[in-house]
C-alpha cells in the first residue's frame, strides 16, 4: 500500500450551534472553503473534532456528510484508536470503510504500554485493518513516547503502515525515522510549528490544525518547501511563529475555533470538558491576523 496523504491536511474541526448540536451549514462552507484554498487532505473525527465529546450516532452522520461534501475529491483519513487493542481492532472489523481511503490510529494513552506493548497494539491493528494506517505518535496527550526504533520496526514488517503522524516535538526522533524507515513509509508532521523543519527534513506533508483557518497560507509555506524555496517559506512559517503558539495556549481545538470565529464561519462553541479561549488570546490572534502580509 501506498500513502495517499500528502501535502496540507486539515485536521477537521466540528462546528457546534449555541445549543451545543453539529452545524452542518457551517461544516460544509468549511470544508469547501479548504478545499478551494490549499487543503490536500482531511484528517476526521480525531483531536481537534473533539471526537470524545461525540456519540456514535454524530461520528457516523459526520462521517457520511464530510465524504459527501468531498466527493472524492481529495483523500480522507478517519481517525480509529484506543487504549483498548481488542476493542480497536474489531472496531476496525465492524466499521463501513467506504469512501474512507486511511486510518490514523493513536497510541495507546493512559495505560502507557511499553515499546513492545506498543509495538503488538500497531501489529493487532494492521493485521486487521483494510485500508492503510498512519500511526499516531503524540506523547503529551497520551502519556508515552513511540520511539524511532519502534516505529520502523512497524513500518517495516508491515506493509499497510503507510505513514506517521509525528507530533513528539523531537526533531532528532523525527530524523532518525526518516532515515531509517522502509521505502513506502513517510512521515506527515503532527505539529504546525515544526512543520517547516520537518518538510525540510523529508517529511511529505502536515496534519495542520492552523489550516482550518488559513489554508491558502499554510499551504503556500509547504509547496514552496516542496519546490526548494526555502527562504519564501521560512517567512511565512515565521509570521506564524506567534500564532503557533496563541492557538494551543488554552486547548485545541480553542484556538482555531476564535479564530474561523473571527472569520464569520462558525459558533464559538465547544463542548465540556473543553471551553472557548480567554478573550485576550482571541484579541491577540486577531491582532496577528490583522498585521499578517502574506
């Protein structure tokens, strides 16, 4: 198998009414908004969804109304994950996988299994899995770190791991991925602000959140990367530099929900245990957006 995700993915926000219930107007001018400016991918149902606060029956709508907007039109990786293998796995088994072309799958949080742990979680999920898998390697949110060693170790025994999601913040961990892995591996960034670095470095691509918002601008930074124009893009990824950080200051998805908020294209509304930014974080974001020339 092949990874189909390359380039600016958006890790899919779900917009909320007042009342708390999906906006599905505001969903769709969303994703047809990404889609006419840059996005090559969307990333579903995960983090930034906030997927937790979803019920089953609002996971599968979602589901159905995001691969229609799309229409086939750019790849979808959904996300199935756990810290139950057993409970993944025929998860995976049960689920309609039509008009989904990956799964992103997280490592276990919580019970922070070990490198071997995690290693026959990945090997249950891929030995049952239709469709390729990015794996999902994010250790301030769940509590343990997938080593490089442990990820090429994946990578190279099975073929239908395509990719990962590195969010571990550790570029040395990221290099040694990208040298080390099987052909067909690739390595998609997990976090905005070391995009940059990582493009440079042989990554193919982001799982963006800051792409909700500002699409045609991220997007512009990573084909510029793709191209060798390294000094255009480096100004654009400084002129983020603020922002990367005002966006997670108090929780994602908060950040760029003030922001499409801004913009006029959706509530300001999240669900609990998750709650809006602090009034001066939106104010300084909209400052930034204000002075931005890009």
């Amino acid at each position: 198998m092949q990874n189909v995700f390359h380039g600016l993915g958006i890790a899919l926000i779900t917009p909320f009414k007042e009342d708390f219930s999906i906006d599905y107007e505001a969903l769709e001018n969303l994703v047809n908004y990404h889609l006419n400016n840059g996005a090559d991918f969307f990333c579903i149902l995960a983090t930034t969804g906030e997927a937790p606060c979803l019920s089953s029956e609002e996971k599968n709508e979602l589901t159905a109304v995001i691969k229609r907007i799309v229409n086939g039109r750019v790849p979808i990786l959904k996300y199935c994950g756990g810290n139950n293998t057993a409970a993944v796995v025929e998860e995976i088994k049960t689920t309609d996988w039509s008009g989904i072309d990956g799964i992103l799958s997280i490592c276990p949080y919580y019970n922070k299994p070990s490198q071997e742990g995690l290693y026959q979680h990945f090997k249950a999920i891929a030995k049952a899995s239709p469709l390729p898998i990015v794996l999902y390697n994010v250790p301030g949110r769940v509590g343990v770190n997938m080593t490089a060693e442990t990820t090429v170790r994946i990578a190279s025994e099975f073929t239908n791991v395509v990719a990962i999601k590195e969010a571990s913040g550790n570029l040395e961990q990221v290099d040694e991925i990208i040298k080390n892995k099987p052909k067909h591996f690739e390595v998609i960034s997990g976090d905005d602000a070391l995009t940059f670095p990582m493009i440079a470095s042989g990554a193919v691509g982001v799982i963006s959140v800051i792409g909700n918002a500002l699409p045609k601008e991220f997007s512009r930074m990573i084909r510029l990367e793709f191209k060798g124009e390294y000094e255009p893009a480096r100004k654009i990824h400084h002129q983020f530099t603020e922002l990367y950080k005002l966006l997670f200051v108090d929780g994602n998805p908060a950040g760029c929900k003030a922001l499409l908020n801004d913009m006029g294209m959706i509530e300001n509304v999240l669900r609990l245990p998750l709650v809006p930014t602090r009034i001066e974080t939106k104010q300084k974001m909209n400052e930034i957006l204000k002075g931005m020339r890009i």
